[in-house]
C-alpha cells in the first residue's frame, strides 16, 4: 500500500503482483503519460498501473484482471482511491470516515485496453476519459482457416514459451482441465513447449473438477488424455455438493451476473481441492479467453444480438459495446473485461497465481484480424464450427498433434451432474444480486 504525500490518491494495488517483463513497473508508469498510449500494448505480461503527474491520475490494466476506482469529496479536496476490490475501497473509505458517501454502484472499473484519466480537481468533477491503447487491425488475414489457424496456434505457443521463461524452472503447473478446446489446447502447447526446452513434462498436472462423482467433463477430460497419450498428467479434483456455493462465489468476485458465478462458484470448489492438497501449489494455467477470441457463444441465448453484431463490433467480446456506448457499464465495463474476475477472483483467493494465454494481446490481435463475416458467411453454425477448425488446424500445423474435438459445453454445466445443476445453482439474478448488495449494507452497519 503507498499513501501520496498529499492525501488525494490512495493506491491500494499491490506491487509484487504485476507479472511484467522486460519493464520496470516505474517505466511501465511512465508509458501512461507517454504521447502515444499504444506504447502500452507492448507490455509483456499482467498489469494494473496507477500513475499521477500533479492532478492528473491515469490508470491502465491488462484484460485479465480488474481495477477499480472511486472519488471521494474531503474539505481538502477529492480522494481518490484505488483498488482491484470493491470491498477494499469501503474498507479505506470506512477507516477515513467516508464510508457514508460509499455504494457499491459508484465505484467505476477501468475499462480493458483504454488509458483512463481522471483529474483530481475538486467539484464539479469532470468525467474520466478513456484512450484506447490496444487497437489491433480488423479482418486483414485471408479467409484462409489454415493461415489464421497457423498464426493463432504460433501466437499460443509463443506467448506460452515467453511465460515459461518468467516462471521458475522447475515449478509445478497446473492446468484447469475440461477436455474442451480452450484447456486441451493449452495443455497440448505448454506440454510441447516444455519439451522443446529440454525441460520435463511431469512438471505439468491437468486438474478435472468432479463434483459429486464428476460430470460430463470427467470422462471427457480422461478420453482427450488417453488419445493424446498423456493420461500420466491427470489428477480428478473430487469435491462434494456442498463445495459449490454460489453466494460464496459472489462475495469472492463482487459480481451477480449469472453465468460468471455459476462459473466463479466452481472456480472456488476447484482451487479448494487443489489447495487442500498441496497447501504450496502457486501455479494455475487456463483457457479463459478463447471463446471471446473465436465468438464462440450461442448467439441466440443473447437477444441482444445478432450475428452481424457479433462479427462487425470491435472485441464485443472482449470489451463489451466499448466505453462510447449507452450499455457500457460503469460499474463493471464489459465483456470479459468485467467476467475476468471469474477466474482472477477465486484464484487470489486461495493464493494462486494464475496464467490465461488467450487474454494476451498477441492472441486478441490474432483474432481480431480473422475475417469472420467473410468465412460465417451469415450462418450461426458456420460462426461456431470455426473456433474447432482453427484450433485443431493450428494444433497439428504448429504442435504436431492431433487435438481431441468434442461437444461444446460451459465449466459449470460439465463439472458436476446435469440433474445436480438447478439444485446448486437455485435463485439465479435476483438471489445474487440481493446477496451482494446486502454485504455491502451489513459491513456499512458494522
């Protein structure tokens, strides 16, 4: 924690927890005032950064992980305040004596990919502004599925070999492991890439939660190990029923949209299991982010979307609509931009250091360029077969293997038994969001 020595900023991020390479945090703070912001693309690695010059504060963060923000009035002047937690902040505010003008839906989150600035001169308040730092090319790869399926695979690969480098030589990794696309992917490439730097594949666990005896994903996740002939990798992660517990999930992220803690509910129960198992395990690597890259999602469950929505707007699923448009939020910003709590939440929670490759710009950028309106050509199926194609393309191109395909389904829903679902995940929106809510009253009355 670092107090500025006049009392308007209060910066609670912690220093130790940014995985940056090749830059100083202090150089990578420089960059956010720097002329162009794009500058910050080129970070490698995971960042929150928070930086002043006079009354300007600007502050900037990875896809993978959340910052948050929140103005406070004092007589000597606005306090800002900094965190990754909503919780955090009313904590700093109540030891100030302001947790009177504090509720949840004022804290703002840095939206994904934008510099945000916000001037700390007093009332009125000016909006913050937001200057994109990321801003990849859109469709420029041929509708080529072997090209695209290439370079993603080799953008995998490569962003995979630089993490490795960063990362002690021989410290165990595990791998949040479904048998799906995304997690055999991954597993397939850090398992190539270990090898390729003479290093050994038992470093490697590829972790299967089973909850209740196991779900679809169990077997899915020992036939994909079989044929990939790594079943020496597999460790089934046995939990109970009462190990998922969804507002436990929405205390750990902050959150109520379903899906996210349906998903953060069995994150826990996971790294739960793994965490009572070896107390000393710091290393978890998943495939969040590779549904966003490639659309992969059941359009018509949205009917705020269309195809034509899905392929023409820049990293909607990434982003959200973007910090221009009336459905942004402000309190949570967009897209995996606000779901990646998800997996950060639970994993910092119990003491894990996590590792998604498909978050990293290389990958987005990949993505981005792939001409999707060109190869759905209009049709859903069309839109949801490709994530397949360039994968398994990629995988044999790129790793020399072949990639175990299977049906599409989410974590939560193969995780456990499907008559199990409903009964654990009871209640829904409106369950969560009172929950939520009522935490933050309860500690207000404290």
């Amino acid at each position: 924690m670092r107090y500025s020595t006049v009392a308007d900023l209060l910066d609670l991020t912690r220093e130790g927890e940014r995985e940056l390479a090749g830059a100083s945090v202090a150089a990578a703070r420089r960059l956010l005032f720097a002329d162009d912001p794009c500058a910050l693309a080129e970070l490698a690695g995971s960042f929150t950064l928070v930086a002043r010059e006079g009354e300007r504060v600007r502050l900037a963060r990875s896809l993978d992980r959340p910052l948050r923000y929140f103005l406070a009035k004092q007589q000597a002047g606005p306090l800002l305040v900094v965190a990754d937690r909503i919780d955090a902040i009313r904590d700093a505010l109540a030891a100030r004596g302001l947790d009177g003008q504090f509720h949840p839906s004022y804290t703002r989150m840095v939206p994904a990919h934008h510099v945000t600035e916000i001037r700390l001169v007093g009332c009125p308040d000016p909006n913050p502004t937001h200057r994109r730092f990321f801003d990849p090319p859109r469709g420029v790869l041929p509708a080529d599925i072997d090209v695209i399926a290439r370079r993603y695979v080799e953008a995998l690969a490569a962003e995979i070999r630089a993490w490795l480098g960063r990362i002690p030589a021989r410290e165990p990794i595990g791998v949040a492991f479904s048998g799906g696309l995304d997690s055999g992917a991954v597993l397939l490439a850090l398992h190539h890439e270990l090898l390729a730097a003479g290093q050994s594949a038992a470093r490697l666990k590829a972790f299967t939660l089973a909850v209740d005896g196991g779900g679809d994903d169990l077997a899915q996740a020992r036939s994909f190990l079989r044929a990939a002939d790594l079943d020496y990798l597999h460790e089934v992660v046995e939990m109970p029923a009462d190990a998922v517990d969804p507002l436990a999930a929405v205390e750990v992220i902050e959150d109520y949209k379903p899906l996210d803690v349906e998903c953060a509910a069995m994150a826990l129960a996971l790294c739960r299991g793994i965490r009572e198992r070896d107390p000393e395990w710091r290393l978890l690597v998943d495939g969040d982010g590779g549904d966003e890259n490639l659309k992969d999602y059941p359009i018509e469950e949205n009917p705020e979307l269309t195809i034509r929505s899905v392929v023409s707007n820049r990293m909607l699923y990434q982003e959200g609509w973007g910090v221009e448009a009336i459905k942004h939020s402000l309190t949570y910003s967009g897209g995996l931009g606000r779901g990646c709590v998800r997996t950060y939440a639970p994993l910092r929670h119990f003491g894990f250091t996590g590792f998604s490759p498909f978050t990293r710009p290389a990958l987005v950028a990949v993505a981005e360029a792939i001409p999707f309106a060109a190869l759905a050509g209009g049709s859903h199926d069309a839109l949801y077969e490709l994530k397949g194609e360039v994968l398994a393309r990629g995988v044999r191109q790129v790793i020399g293997r072949e990639l175990p395909r299977f049906p599409k389904r989410r974590f939560q829903h193969g995780a456990l038994p499907a008559e199990r679902f409903d009964a654990a995940f009871a209640g829904a929106a409106q369950r969560y969001r009172g929950h939520f809510l009522a935490l933050h009253e309860a500690a207000r009355g404290a």
